[in-house]
C-alpha cells in the first residue's frame, strides 16, 4: 500500500461525515466521497498531495454531490434550494465520524455480508474493486450488495448519529463482530489459493485502533484488538517460501512481530485488571499464552484449558468447543480428546466441518494410530476451500 493509499483510507471516514450533516442522504454522499478518493488517487501521484488533503477531498466530494443533488431536483423549490447551496467548508476533525459511520455500517437491518462489505468501504476507504479482490467474488457482486445495504439503510430512516444509550450495547457488539470476521477473513482466507489476505487483517486492525481510541474503556473493544495484535504477530511465521502452511507448534517463533506480541500482551493485561471479562479477552489471553511461550513445548496448555472453560461458559460455540477439545487432550491425553471429539462431532454446526477431521487427525497422529490419522488428515484436506490447508493437510497425510 503506497502512502497516498494510506492516507485516503484514513481520511475517508473523515469525509463522509460532514457531507451527511450538510446535505443528509448517506448513500449518495457516499458515493460522492468514493469518486473525490477515486479523483485523488489519479491526481496526487501526478500533482502531489495538497497542502490539506482532507479540505481537498470534501471540497471535490462536496461539488458532486451538489451535482447529484441538481440532477435530482425535479421541482423548482428544490431547485432553488439547491442553487443557494455552496461546498461545504472542512469543519474541525470530530471523534464521531469514525464511529457514527462504523454503527451505521453495523446496522441491524443489514446481513453480515453486507455490513462487512460497507464497512470496508465507506469506513476503510477500500474501493469496491479492491474489496471484490480480497473475498474472490466479481466487482459487480461486492457492487449490488453495497448498494442494497445503503438502500436498506435509507429505507429504515437511519440518521447519521450514534445509537441512543440503550441501544449501544448490542450494536457494539455487531461492529466488533464485524471487525472480527474481517480480520479473521484476512488471517485465514476461507477460501482461495493464499492463506492470508493482509489487506483485510491489516485494515481491521487499522479500524479496531481507531474504535479503540474512541471507546478506551470498552474491555470488549480492548479485547479484540489485543487479539489482532497477538494472532498477526505470527503471521511471517505461518507459511513457509513455497507458501506451505506452518502449524503454530513447527513455527520458528523468532519471526513473530515482536512488538505485536508486547503491545498484544500489555493491553490485554492491563484490560483484564480493569474491565469485566469478555469472550474477546478470554481469545486474547490465550493467544497472549502461546505467544509468551518460547519454544511449543513449553505452552501453558492447563492455563489454555482454563481460559477456554470460562469462553465455553460465557460465549459457547462449536468452535470453542472444538479448541477445547484440543487443549484437553494436550493436558489429558490424546485418547482423552479423541472421545471428547466422537460426542462434539454431532453438532450439526461441525457436520463435514475440515477442521474436525484435522484435529481428529492431530489427535490420532499423537495417540501413534498413524493409519487412521493419515484417513482423517486425507478427508480434512477435501472438506477445505483454502489451496493452502489442503496442500498442508495432504502433505501430512503423505508424510505418515
């Protein structure tokens, strides 16, 4: 990502916001930024970037939603009002548009696909060509379900402010899971033939900062950022030149991000000191203890399975509850894990689910049943979508 990139993902937030308030209509106002971003990513690297950039973008974006706004005008009052309009001026940098446009991405009314793909847009700044690349689906697919989402969010008469009081707690909760299934999106592509896309995990983490800094005392928004910060550490660790999966125990820790790690593991300490406990702290914590651990022998797995006895209790899952059979096995015995696995297996939610034949196959790997593991590590390997998990797990397979 050039610094022109950089700096038009960070500003975008910053744009939408003033348009909203002076002319209203977020949809359109919208699109207006994204051709003021598009504008500006042609003409800086050529004219340079001016002096205030973000007085630029408003000025450009300002001008053609005007424009937008006289096509529309098919009365003459309308007209009128419209005639006396002029560009709005760059008003000083408030600490709302971030998060009032984050909510309003997040809104209920809006699936998860879609609030995902807004988000990227209009809060990350992401073109909807460069959002279409990252999930490997065409530009026109990404295109209409932005487009339907500010349809449905014109539809509800949402305004662009933040939710009232009563309201905050579960719609923080949709924006961190949002944030969330982006970033694990970008760490663990479902799909395709790389294991990351670091567009995405990067961008998640860039907007889980700025929700950070707006809501310090969140434990929850704390929590997840640690995560992040913890889980992407070992991201230049997990595949190898030919782009081979790495499991975490065979990882060469010494190409962690070290300051990932500290600053992961300081905000994660000093959060649960302070907040009530949340599942993302919990998820932070142990990846704070297996980042703590020098060598893979050395992990606190009795301190992982406690950690992930308190997840199972606060926020259960069949993917917690898969984790929780692994970190049981590690303290009891692979045997052990292996009959807590046959009972969780019937989840419907895990039903030709990969990752229980893989752990199903760790699990025999370890017991030395190498003839079942290599059965198991072969089916794992045609359940994936991802090129990477299945060259991983066949290899396994072809190793035993």
């Amino acid at each position: 990502m050039t610094q022109i990139d950089q700096l038009l993902r960070e500003l975008a937030p910053q744009i939408v916001g003033p348009l909203v308030r002076r002319y209203g209509g977020f949809d359109t106002c919208e699109d207006s930024v994204q051709e003021a971003l598009l504008a500006a990513s042609q003409q800086w690297p050529v004219d340079g970037v001016p002096d205030n950039p973000r007085s630029w973008l408003i000025t450009v974006a300002s001008r053609r939603r005007i424009e937008m706004l006289r096509s529309e005008a098919a009365r003459q009052r309308r007209e009128e009002t419209v005639a006396g309009m002029e560009p709005v001026e760059p008003a000083p940098i408030t600490v709302d548009d971030s998060l009032t446009l984050l909510f309003l991405c997040c809104h209920p009314t809006l699936t998860p696909p879609s609030q995902i793909a807004l988000t990227l847009r209009a809060v990350g700044g992401l073109t909807t060509g460069e959002i279409a690349r990252a999930f490997l689906v065409p530009e026109s697919t990404i295109g209409q379900r932005i487009s339907r989402a500010k349809a449905s969010i014109k539809k509800s008469g949402a305004e662009f402010q933040l939710p009232p009081s009563e309201e905050l707690p579960e719609r923080l909760a949709a924006v961190l899971h949002v944030l969330y299934l982006i970033f694990n999106e970008g760490y663990t592509a479902s799909s395709g033939e790389t294991l990351h896309r670091a567009e995405l995990s990067t961008e998640a983490i860039r907007l889980t900062r700025q929700l950070f800094a707006q809501l310090p005392s969140e434990g929850e928004i704390a929590g997840l950022l640690a995560l992040m910060l913890l889980t992407d550490a070992r991201r230049p660790a997990r595949t190898s030149p030919d782009g081979m999966l790495i499991p975490l125990p065979e990882q060469d820790r010494s190409l962690w991000i070290a300051p990932f790690v500290a600053e992961g593991t300081e905000l994660i300490s000093a959060t649960l000191r302070t907040a009530p406990i949340g599942p993302y702290q919990l998820q932070a914590a142990i990846a704070a203890v297996h980042d703590e651990a020098a060598r893979a022998e050395d992990t606190d797995w009795r301190q992982i399975l406690v950690l992930y006895e308190l997840l199972e209790t606060l926020a259960p899952g069949p993917m917690v509850s898969l984790n929780r059979i692994v970190a049981l096995a590690m303290v009891h015995g692979p045997a052990y894990g292996l009959e807590r696995l046959s009972a969780a297996a019937d989840d419907p939610a895990l039903k030709d689910h990969h990752r229980v034949e893989a752990v199903r196959a760790h699990l025999l790997e370890l017991a030395g049943d190498l003839p079942a593991a290599r059965d198991a590590y072969r089916r794992a390997a045609r359940l994936t979508l991802s090129t990477p998990e299945q060259r991983y797990l066949t290899a396994r397979a072809d190793s035993l």
